[in-house]
C-alpha cells in the first residue's frame, strides 16, 4: 500500500490517509469501532507527530504523540469543562502545565501520573490562592495560603489541611505563630494583637483553653486558666501598678 486509501478493519475499524511500505505513514484520520476518532500524523502505522483525539467520552486531545501515547505538549478538552494544558509523558499529564477547572478554579505547576506533585499555584474561585507543595492532588509540605481579604497562613500542610507549626497573619493586624492541626489552631502558640496584647498559650479549635498567659500592651499581666478565649478558673492577674490579684 504506498498513496492515499482507506482501509476497513474486521473489528469495526477504519483507516482513511496515507500509507507508505504498507504501513500508516503521513496524514490520516483513524475511526475506532468505539467511537474514538484520531486525525493527524502517523509514522510506521502508529500515531506520531501532532494530532487531534476525539474520545467517545466527549473528552478531545490536541498534541504531540509518540508511538500511539501522548507525549510532549497537548490540550485536552474535558466533557464537564475543564481544560489542560501543559506537558505528557505516557499518556498522563507529567511534568509542567495549567489546569482550568469548569468552576473557575485554576492550577498552575508540577504534575506526575495526572495528578498534581510538585511546586505549583492554585487560584481558587473563592479569591484564595495557595502557593507550595502539592502531593497526589492535596497540599503538603511547607506552604502559603492567602485568602481573597489579605489574611495569610505560612507553614506546614497535610493532606490538603492546615497541620504543625505555622504563622497566620490577620487581616486586622493580628498574628498566630503555633501548631495546627485540621485546618485550626490546635496546641502551642503566641498570638500577637494588633493592639500591643499578647496572648501565649494552648488552644484547641481555635480557641484558648487551659493554663495560659496574656499580656497586655500597658504591662499588665494575667496568668491563669482560659476556657472558649475567656478567663475563668484560678489565676493571677499583675496590674501594672504593682498590685496583684490571685483567686477566680
């Protein structure tokens, strides 16, 4: 077979393009019997060069293949919406590229094995943006997160979640420097008010509770028990005029 042909499959394939030493050489568009369609460059009977892939699913992939996989730079159009577009290696996203997401979500960086690892960016459609390590599709390692009114949280992820030590910076001028766990404030840490306070600490779920010490911005001093960020319990309170005041 050398020139231009088609060629019918006795499984329900078909071959309509060029064809050289009997093989699928040059430009040609192939039709799957499961109603997959390729059109683009073939090299020895397989799928080399750029191309455009039609799935039966309604997904659409335009790119460079190499002996029948996607390799090198393409774009895929998802059914629901999304779109990729970036680098593949064996028919999987691996290596650099952007992803916009229907909802207008979108994430730029690392992928291996269509899955996001790596350093990247995600935009979110709420107006956060996360900066840092992802791994099999979820935040981990040491990150920045920044919400769409100015607040920003620096410091350790897993699994898409808040979790070790880090620093949150307040939109209202406030700051947290302690563990977390479960996206909240969870163990021990100093939060700095804007106003001169400062409170040192256990919390748990975002509030403090237990023993703890908070210092006011005149020099006065409490150091005593908290439960849900209020004194209460025993403790001792420092005025700053050198009185002092023990009980509940």
């Amino acid at each position: 077979m050398n020139g231009r042909g088609v060629y019918l499959f006795a499984n329900g394939d078909k071959y309509e393009g060029e064809c050289k030493d009997d093989k699928r050489n040059g430009r040609g568009v192939f039709f799957f019997a499961n109603g997959d369609k390729y059109e683009g460059e073939y090299k020895d009977d397989k799928m080399n060069g750029r191309g455009i892939f039609k799935f039966s699913s309604g997904n659409k992939y335009e790119g460079d293949y190499k002996d029948n996989i996607m390799n090198g730079r393409g774009v895929i159009f998802f059914a629901n919406g999304d779109k990729y577009e970036g680098e593949y290696k064996d028919d999987k996203r691996n290596g650099k590229g952007v992803f916009l997401f229907a909802d207008g979500e979108k994430y730029e960086g690392e992928y291996k094995d269509n899955k996001k690892n790596g350093r990247g960016v995600f935009f979110l459609a709420n107006g956060n943006k996360y900066e840092g390590e992802c791994k099999d599709n979820k935040m981990n390692g040491r990150d920045v997160y920044i919400y769409a009114d100015g607040e920003k949280y620096e410091g350790e992820f897993i699994d898409d979640k808040m979790n070790g030590r880090g620093v949150n910076l307040f939109a209202n001028g406030n700051k947290y420097e302690g563990e977390y766990k479960d996206d909240k404030m969870n163990g021990r840490g100093v939060f700095f008010f804007a106003n001169g306070n400062k409170y040192e600490r256990e919390c748990k779920d975002n509030k403090m509770n237990s023993r703890g010490v908070y210092i006011y911005a005149d020099g006065e001093k409490y150091e005593g028990e908290f439960i849900d960020d209020k004194m209460n319990g025993r403790g001792v309170y420092l005025f700053a005029n050198g009185n002092k005041y023990e009980g509940e």
